[in-house]
C-alpha cells in the first residue's frame, strides 16, 4: 500500500486501484470537492509522475486516452486547479512521492498494463442525478433525461422558447468548451441528426436552445461534470462496430489481451523458466525485459497464475 496525503488532498495505491479523495483546503477546486472520491482501476492508469518545484512540487497521473469519460469531453481544456489527475506536493514530502511513483510504475510493469487508448470506458463518468448551474441556464441530467432551464442571463431568443428536455437516447453527442479570452465557452448537447460533426459549424451558444452559454465564472467548470455524465452513457467515440473485420493486427484472428491488445503469439514466446542466476548479476534492464515477457505469457495463457508469481519471484530476486 502507498500512501500519500496533502492539504490538496489523499492518493492512495492498494496494487489494483489508485483512490483519489480531494482535500478540505480551500484552495480546492469546486469541480474535484463536487466530483468527489475517484477510484481508477490500475487498467486505466497510462503512467504517473513527480514534478518537483522550488515550492513542493505536482503528482501526475496520467490516463489511457478514452478511459475516462470527464477527460474524453473536456481533452486538454481542463487546467491544473481542476483536474482530478493532479495533487500538489508539499516541500519536504518529495521522497513520499517518489515511493508513490514508484509502486505505480512497478505495478504497471509486472502486471503488462498497456499504456495505449481503449476503446471502453474505465471510469463509470460523474454520479447521477446531476444538476449544475452556470453561464446562462441549469442542466439536470437523472441518467436518461436531460433538462435545460433558463435564467435572467439568457438570451431572449432562446428563453421564449421555455426549458428544453432531451431524452438520453435521443442524443448524438456532447461537447463542453471553457471560455476562453473575449471568447464564451460552452455546454452543447447535439440532438440525433443534428450532425454531430467534429469542427462542424454550429449555432452560437447564445441562442442554442440546446447549450448553455458560459461566461467564465467560478461555476462553468461543474458544466464539464454534466457533459461528462452524459458522455459516459453514450457509446464510446472509439467502439469498434458490432460485427466487423478482425482488427488486432497480428493476422492470427485470436482474441485480445486486456485492453485490446493483440494476444501473444505462442510459437515466438521464449521459455518461461527464468534462467540460472550468472555469478556476476544480471544487467538491470535485461530483469526488467524478463518480467515482461513473463506478463505476456501468463496473458496468453502458457503459464498459469501459480507459475507465474513464483518466475516473478525469481527473477525480483535477482534486482
């Protein structure tokens, strides 16, 4: 277990799991205290990181593209104060981190996590029934209906057409911008046949009577957490089709190990019994080669859970 606790908040790691609780500090953004505790399954996780600063320094972990549904919606948009992913390191727990990082990476190395997108989300997305207010309307989303309301901001156009309702199924997709500069951002659900189109034109936010238009306060980052909700209840943008050609690449038509990836062929795999410990030691990176290819073959099915840990045993040995 590697744990690590700030005033930014607590990440802790069990092996299979990194839980991230925000903090009660006030510097805490009000999108992660209202998101809450996140739970990111060790198949999600890309890669972690320390960054250290003249003042403390930052956790980074860094997700699978597509793993996440709050991150598919809102891509690199999301600054540092509001993204869940981040936790500011106070000075003098730099070597805390380090060990955090450490167990991390180890963890994704043993166990062969691929660090490439998925086509499936990880995360189940922000908790349902949700309602977030903002710009110039409040969204309430209860997992199969979307609700528009408008207030005394809203553009006369768009409000005489009294609140919008939009049922789940009836969507095409969502797409959520922060304002940015003079520019306003956005919250805009794209009704089927719509066009949902990326870079497509579109009607201004301003008298879309399915959007919401955001003016860069406080509370436009908790319309991310609606798109998000949503998106995760949408198909993925990268499912593959319900029947379709195999698309593993490996020519061999066999399925495929987590996460998509191509399942090992057998007549290239080497022999699973780690080799006899030379009198001098073994070089560092050809143990870590050897633990990789121990992963693959228990993916693909040659060595059991059994032979497994004890071949890892074996070869952790000899670090």
């Amino acid at each position: 277990m590697a744990e690590i606790t700030q005033r930014d908040g607590t990440w802790t790691f069990d092996g299979e799991t990194v839980r991230i609780v925000p903090g009660h500090d006030k510097s805490v953004s009000l999108l992660r205290r209202t998101l809450g505790e996140l739970a990111v399954p060790l198949a999600a996780v890309a890669g972690v990181s320390h960054e250290p600063g003249r003042k403390g320094g930052r956790l980074r972990l860094r997700l699978r593209h597509g793993a996440d549904p709050l991150l598919q919606v809102t891509g690199s948009k999301l600054d540092g104060a509001n993204d869940p992913y981040q936790l500011a390191v106070e000075p003098g727990r730099a070597d805390l981190a380090g060990y955090f990082v450490d167990e991390v990476r180890n963890t994704l190395l043993l166990e062969q996590v691929p660090s490439g997108p998925t086509d499936r989300y990880l995360l189940p997305g922000p908790s349902v029934p949700l309602s977030a207010s903002a710009g110039d309307g409040t969204v309430s989303f209860d997992g199969e209906q979307i609700r528009l309301e408008w207030n005394w901001k809203t553009d006369e156009s768009k409000k005489s057409g009294g609140p919008r309702a939009l049922a789940l199924r009836d969507v095409e997709g969502v797409e959520w911008s922060p304002s940015a500069g003079l520019e306003n951002g956005y919250l805009r659900f794209l009704p089927k046949g719509s066009g949902a189109v990326a870079g497509g034109s579109r009607m201004p936010a301003k008298h879309d009577p399915y959007a919401v238009d955001l003016y860069g306060f406080r509370k436009d980052p908790l319309m991310a957490l609606a798109a998000a909700a949503v998106a995760a209840r949408l198909p993925h943008p990268a499912a593959p089709a319900a029947a379709g050609p195999d698309r593993s690449g490996d020519g061999a038509g066999g399925g495929a190990g987590t996460g998509g990836r191509p399942a090992v062929a057998l007549a290239k795999t080497p022999d699973p019994l780690p080799a006899p410990r030379s009198p001098g030691g073994e070089d560092h990176d050809a143990l870590l080669r050897r633990l990789r290819e121990l992963g693959e073959l228990r993916q693909a099915g040659v060595l059991t859970d059994e032979e497994f840990t004890a071949a890892k045993k074996a070869v952790l040995g000899r670090f």
